[in-house]
C-alpha cells in the first residue's frame, strides 16, 4: 500500500464555528468519499486558515466526523494580498493503492477557482 496525499479547500460564507464545522465537514466527507477512504486509511491531516479565520480550529470539525485517533494539526495560510479570502485548505496524507493519478482532490464552491486546472 502506498502513502498518497489529497488535496482539498472550502470558501466559508462567514467567520463562525457553527458554519466551519459545516463547511469543513463537507470538505472532508467529500474527499473521503471520492476517494473511497475510511478513517483507517488516514495518516494525518494539516489543515489551513487563512488569516481572516479566528471562530474555530478547522480540526475540530474532523473530530466532530469521529476521525479521533488520527493526528490533526492547524495552521494560519500566508497572508497574500488578493488572495481569495476565508478559505479552509487540507492535506490529507492517505494510504492508498490507488496511483497517483486517481486521486481525487476536491475543491467545493468558490475554492475550485484555486485550482481549475482540476476543478470538479
């Protein structure tokens, strides 16, 4: 089985942890089920805010989805002027025996315009 990584990212609406733990949770559900994983299959995940954050840590919502004994951690994206605000990104480092190129990263709403060379 090889280690993979998935990409993904999510544009909240707002700054608030009710809305996070939502957004994040379909953020992750998504690359989850695209990707056909169960927490089992997970390494750890590194999750990103940019800097307009502050109501929540987008970890949070991974616990709130039962992924209890996978290591998390959290931090602040770089500060870019025009960057595309109030964005959750992830990386998700899997076990996989998918190759590489049936990996699927997901980019959900606004965020796709992060990455349209592999928008959904």
């Amino acid at each position: 089985m090889a280690v993979r990584a998935v990409r993904g990212a999510v544009q909240l609406d707002r700054d608030e942890a009710g809305h996070m733990d939502e957004q994040v949770g379909a953020l992750l559900t998504a690359v989850m089920g695209r990707n056909s994983l169960s927490a089992d299959d997970l390494i750890s995940i590194w999750f990103t805010a940019t800097p307009d954050l502050h109501s929540d840590f987008p970890a949070a919502a991974a616990r709130k989805l039962g992924i209890v004994d996978v290591p998390l951690i959290c931090a602040q994206e770089l500060d870019i002027q025009g960057a595309l605000p109030r964005v959750v990104r992830v990386l998700a480092h899997i076990e996989s025996d998918r190759p590489r190129s049936e990996i699927n990263h997901v980019y959900l709403g606004a965020a796709a315009a992060l990455r349209k060379d592999i928008a959904q």
